[in-house]
C-alpha cells in the first residue's frame, strides 16, 4: 500500500456523501453496491440514511467489456438482489468512479433482472477521466490521480474504511 497522502479520510468522505444523499435519495429506494468497495459502503449508508433501504450486492466481473481482455478477478462474488428491480427506485453504489466501465457493466446485469423506474449512482470518489458518459448523482469527493495510478478502498477488520493510492495493474480493476 502506498501512502495516503494527497487523500481524503474515507471516513468523513462516507459522511459527506451520506449528507448529500440524506434529503435528495428517495425514502424507498433500494441500495446495490457493486463489489467489492460499493458494497461495503451500500451496507454503511443504509444505516446513515433516513428510510427503509433494502440492500443488494452485485458482481460486475461477467459484465465487463475487458473481460475477454484482462479475464477475472481473483475473487468473484454472487450477485444477490433479495428485491425485484422491476420498476424500484435504485441507488448504484461504488467506491471509485474512473471509467465509468463498472457502472456500465452493473447497468446491464440490472436490467438482466427486470427494468427499474430509475437508477442514480452513488461513489466515494469521482476521479474524473471518464471513457464512457456516466456522471455520478451523489459523489464523496473529486479527486485528481495520475492514470497509472489506482485508488482503492481498504476496509479494515474493525470495519473502518481507508483509501490508499496503488500502483493500477496492482489494485483490483475499477
């Protein structure tokens, strides 16, 4: 890991975003982190969030369109959505947004699942240097990292979350 210097603490950015969603995100609206970071940070703002937000995980890694390319990560997940999408109001969550190439590939796999009314996305951290146009609605922080450089967020054993900076072909893919 490298240092963290240059970082927002991920713990106040989580509050920060929380802040931004607490009176714009609809009371009912269904939270889906996108493995591994945005579920983690899903679990954390269902219970900062003022309403009833069911929880659903979702692993992107078949949906990517570099699969054929960079194959799949080390740990695949299950996607579990114990609601029906079919017409929710939903809330993508992720940790980092750089490409928009996860938001993407989450996108497709929601609608495998039926059509929501409505998708918003959420991330603790919008990098900038989008390939694709995808624009968050709630974003923690903006910030600026050289492109041969990842952003990852750490969860650390006592749940508490940090953000460190890593080399991009050493961290897990956005």
């Amino acid at each position: 890991m490298a240092p963290t210097s240059g970082l927002p603490d991920a713990e106040a950015t989580l509050a920060a975003l929380a802040e931004r969603m607490r009176s714009a995100v609809a009371i009912d609206a269904k939270l889906v982190g996108i493995f591994s970071g945005g579920a983690w940070l899903a679990d954390r703002l269902a219970q900062l969030l003022p309403g009833d937000h069911p929880i659903g995980y979702i692993d992107v890694s078949f949906y990517r369109d570099d699969y054929a390319t960079k194959g799949l990560r080390a740990k695949v997940e299950t996607t579990a959505l114990p609601f029906d999408i079919v017409g929710a109001r939903v809330v993508l969550v992720d940790d980092v947004l750089y490409t928009g190439r996860s938001v993407r590939a989450a996108i497709n796999e929601l609608f495998d699942y039926g059509r929501p009314e409505s998708i918003e996305l959420a991330v603790l951290i919008d990098r900038g240097g989008r390939e694709l146009p995808i624009e968050a609605t709630y974003v923690g922080a903006r910030v600026a990292v050289a492109r041969d450089l990842s952003i990852v967020l750490n969860r650390h054993p006592d749940a508490r979350l940090e953000l460190t900076v890593e080399a991009a072909g050493s961290a897990p893919r956005e």
